[in-house]
C-alpha cells in the first residue's frame, strides 16, 4: 500500500540503462518507495522520510542495484501549492 502519490514518474536514460542491466524493473524500485521502503538509506535520512510524510517536504530513496557498483536515487519532490506531490525522478546518484 502506497504511503503517498509519487505524481508524474520520470527517469533518465542513465538510470534506465543501469536498471536493465542489472534485469531490476523500474516499477519494482518504485513500489518500494511509494511503499516507504527506502532502501540503502542512513537512519537519519530514513528518520527524515518520515518526517517527509507528515510535513510534505521531499522524500529520497536510494538502491543498490544487482551486479552493479552503483546506486539509484529516487527523489519525489516535495508537496505543491495544491498539496500534491507533482514528481518523482529516477536518476543515477551522479546525475543529481
């Protein structure tokens, strides 16, 4: 069950290129964090998450990802004017 609307997904052809040949689905990592799983995080950034629920400022998850030595970022954007979330890039950690 999602813990919050990850409004338009976005990704960037480096976090797509890494996400398959790894062979991990975009839509997996996704769920994971519209989930509240927030994958290879500090305790404080994961305390900050949480905090994100309840204040709607911005949530990050990030993942290492199968046979790779690198990780995915993924960034919904903190609450709009209109209380909605607007976005969530996935993007490779050197691409923010």
């Amino acid at each position: 069950m999602a813990l919050f609307s990850i409004g338009q997904c976005v990704a960037t052809p480096g976090a797509l290129e890494v996400l398959q040949a790894a062979g991990t689905s975009p839509l997996d990592l996704l769920a994971r964090h519209a989930r509240g799983d927030w994958g290879d995080l500090s305790t404080e950034d994961q305390e900050a998450n949480n905090q994100a629920l309840v204040d709607g400022s911005r949530i990050l998850s990030a993942y290492e990802l199968p046979g790779q030595d690198q990780k995915v970022w993924i960034i919904t954007e903190a609450v709009g004017d209109d209380g909605q979330r607007a976005s969530t890039c996935i993007m490779m950690t050197d691409e923010y």
